[in-house]
C-alpha cells in the first residue's frame, strides 16, 4: 500500500475532527490474518455503542500492521465504556495472533513501501549507518484526530517528534 491510497480507504463521510486511535503490531499480519483481522473489527465497529446509542465508527489494518480506529463524534460521542471496548478488541486480537499493540518502543518507518520497524534505542544508529535518513517517512501514531492521519501520520523522520531526540546533523544526507 502506497501512502496515496490513505485518502480513498478513510471513509470520507466522517467528519475531519474524527478521534482516532491506532495501533502498531509487533509484526505485520499475513493475508490470511488480514481478512480474519478485518473482518473482526467490522464485526466491531457495526456493532460499537455509546451508552446505548450507535457510534459512528470504522476499523481497519492497514500497511499490515496497523489497526486504526475511527469515531465519528458529530452525533454520538465515545466515552470511556465505549473506548474500553475498542481496546478489549485490540487486546482479544493480540492474543488470537500472539502479537504486541502496545510496545511504544517500536519506531515504524515506510521504506520500499513496507512498514519496517526498528527499536527507539536503535534509531540513531540506523542514521549513522544508511539505513534511514532525515527524509525516511515515520508512522506518526500519536495522531489524534481523521485530519491529522491524513496530513500528518507518514511524516519525514525530519519533521517529526523523533527529530528532537536524534542526532540528524551527523548524518550525511
């Protein structure tokens, strides 16, 4: 998947305040995994409720290792309860697939148009070596609401919150 096609997989009937919430996975999910993940969260979503009224919401992997959540709040806002039960789904799918949404430790960059995940502590090495560089795309996974996914969750390395804490002056680029 090509950052372009973002645009026309996010329902572009939900409003561009939509929350949203994601979730990295220790490893991207193989095709079959996919559809049964997809699948689950549809069955998800359809379903989600907010003390008794519909949520508008949507649910997807995308890049194969990312779930994202999306809740139209226009009409119904999501509370806790409602928000408890996404993360029961995210964690009943981790245990299904023996895999990890919640490691904040593992950086993700778009390289060759895959997902490739590198630990926080091996980030500036990566740099110094080539393996990444200033203009490498980071998957911004602190975006908060629809707008910002679309503008701002592939962002250069540059450009991101992990800039402040990498040394990009000593790498030659």
């Amino acid at each position: 998947m090509q950052i372009q096609e973002l645009t026309h997989l996010i329902p572009s009937e939900f409003s561009e305040h939509s929350r949203v919430w994601i979730y990295q996975s220790s490893r991207a999910f193989i095709e079959k995994e996919a559809n049964e993940v997809n699948e689950q969260l549809f069955q998800f979503y359809s379903q989600w409720q907010a003390h008794g009224a519909p949520v508008k919401g949507w649910a997807k992997l995308l890049f194969g290792q990312f779930v994202v959540v999306l809740a139209d709040e226009s009409d119904v806002e999501v509370t806790g309860c409602s928000t408890d039960s996404s993360v029961r789904v995210i964690k009943s799918l981790e245990r299904q697939y023996d895999v990890n949404f919640f490691d904040r430790m593992m950086i993700t960059f778009l390289r060759k148009g895959k997902a490739d995940m590198l630990p926080f502590n091996q980030i500036q090495y990566a740099l110094d070596k080539g393996f990444i560089d200033k203009d490498t795309l980071l998957f911004n996974n602190v975006v908060t609401t629809k707008k910002e996914l679309l503008e701002k969750w592939l962002v250069p390395l540059s450009q991101s919150w992990l800039a402040d804490r990498v040394n990009l002056d000593a790498v030659n680029n």
